[in-house]
C-alpha cells in the first residue's frame, strides 16, 4: 500500500494486490485484521482502507473502515465510478466492512487513481450542504476573475481590429451561441460559429481531432462574443488557460452590437 493520507483525522489508503485463490476469503481476513488489531500507523486512528485484487475477469475489492456510514458512502461511490462492472457481496459486520466482485480491475490506470478519489471525498466528515465547500466560488467572483485576465472590447473596438490589414495576426470572430439563440437574436456577418462546448478543442494547438486548420499557433486573436458578454468572458478565459493568451471578448455580447447598429443578420 501507499503512503497512507489523512482527511478530517481519518487515514485513507488504497492497496492493490494479485488475485489469490480465495479473493472474498483472503479480503474478509484483512477487514478482520485491521477491525481487531490495527497496529502502526492506524493504532486507535480513524480509517478506510480499499485493497484489490487484480487480474482477468471478475476480481474482488474490500472498502472497510472504522466508520461504517463512511464505507457505506465509499461503496455507493465506487458504484457510480465503476457503474456496471461492480456486483456486491452480502453484507457483514453492521456496514463496516463492503466486499464486491468488480469486472476488470487494475487494467487500467484510471482504476486506482478513481479508487484514492472515492476514500478521499469519503474520509472527509460532511458538511452543511447550505455553505459552500472551502476554496470554492460563485460564479459572479469567477466572472471577475476571469475578466481580470481579459483586454475585452466595446463592438466598434471588435469591428476595428476585424477591418485593421496592419496587424500581424489573424483576428478570428467567434459566435459561442447555440443555435437558438442565433435563429432568434440573428448573426453578425463573417463570425465563425463554434458552439461553447467545443470552443477549447476547436481552437487548441495541442488537439488531435476536430482542431480548425488555423488553430496551430498560440497567437491567434479570438475575439468570442454571445448574447450578453457573460458567457464569452468565461470562455474567452478558457481559451488563454490553453495558452491562446490573445483570446478575448466582446463587452455586451451581440446585444450591445445591434445597439450600436453594427450590421447583423437574421435567418430567413
């Protein structure tokens, strides 16, 4: 096993190990272990433990602990990151301890690293869920965030450097908004469309598939705009975390455009 963690006082660790020739025996000896005499570094210490066996085909995993609503809330996450390869066995020792068969364990990465995800956000006590989690932010403070790390542009702004033949770079207009709202609000003339939950795939270097032809340098000048400037901002901050530090938008969305009279088109 790793290094064990350690949240709200409660030790996590996750151990995988090749399948034995009695897997629910051998983990059920190990719950057993570590309930009766826990020893070392989990001595009196809170805990949840996860060990696999892995291997072809169906392999066992043990979630135990010494708070059995912990592991209980353990195995319904494991569920729901393995939905439909995990089926539990009866269970024992009043919720404590949580054996399953599960399909394909430990042939990939993904497996393990999902494994100290469900024991880290299990080990954590829970909180009131009327308060927000610590270090997270509502969305007006992410907004601002976000537009700190913009140059944004009034529409005529936009419109100038569209029609300016002296910069270097190419200057990409680009509509975020889903179809109905194009059909609804119209469309300003020569934007590219590429729907906002495309945008970072569409315009990323480093992308395989769907990258546009143009997207191959990190220069490019994206001005995203959408109906009122909120969405844009998000996106437009999205687009410099994948290293377009040009991308920006436009202050107002196309609302603000067709107040300033900026030609705009309605679909027929």
């Amino acid at each position: 096993m790793r290094k064990l963690k350690t949240a709200d006082n409660t030790h996590y660790g996750v151990a995988l190990t090749l399948s034995k020739k009695d897997d629910g025996g051998f983990l059920r000896l190990v719950a057993s272990h570590l309930a009766s005499s826990p020893t070392g570094m989990l001595k009196d210490k809170a805990y949840l433990i996860a060990v696999a066996t892995t291997g072809a085909g169906d392999t066992s995993l043990l979630i135990c602990g010494s708070d059995a609503t912990k592991v209980q809330r353990a195995a319904l996450l494991t569920m729901s990151k393995f939905i439909g390869h995990v089926t539990p066995q009866p269970q024992q020792d009043g919720g404590a301890v949580w054996l399953a068969r599960v399909r394909g364990l430990g042939w990939s990465a993904y497996d393990e690293t999902a494994l100290w995800d469900v024991l880290h956000k299990c080990a954590q006590e829970l909180v009131d869920p009327s308060r927000p989690p610590p270090g997270s932010r509502g969305i007006d403070e992410t907004l601002a965030i976000a537009r700190t790390r913009l140059q944004r542009l009034l529409p005529r702004q936009a419109l100038a450097e569209l029609r300016d033949t002296d910069i270097k770079v190419p200057v990409l207009l680009v509509d975020i908004r889903p179809a109905a709202a194009r059909a609804a609000q119209g469309h300003i003339p020569g934007a590219m469309v590429i729907e906002r939950n495309v945008l970072e795939w569409r315009f990323d270097p480093r992308s395989v598939e769907g990258r546009l032809d143009i997207a191959t340098r990190y220069d490019l000048r994206v001005i995203v705009f959408c109906h009122e400037g909120y969405t844009s901002s998000l996106a437009a901050a999205a687009l410099q975390d994948i290293g377009l530090l040009n991308a920006t938008d436009i202050v107002g969305g196309i609302e603000a455009w067709k107040a300033e009279g900026l030609p705009v088109e309605m679909e027929s």
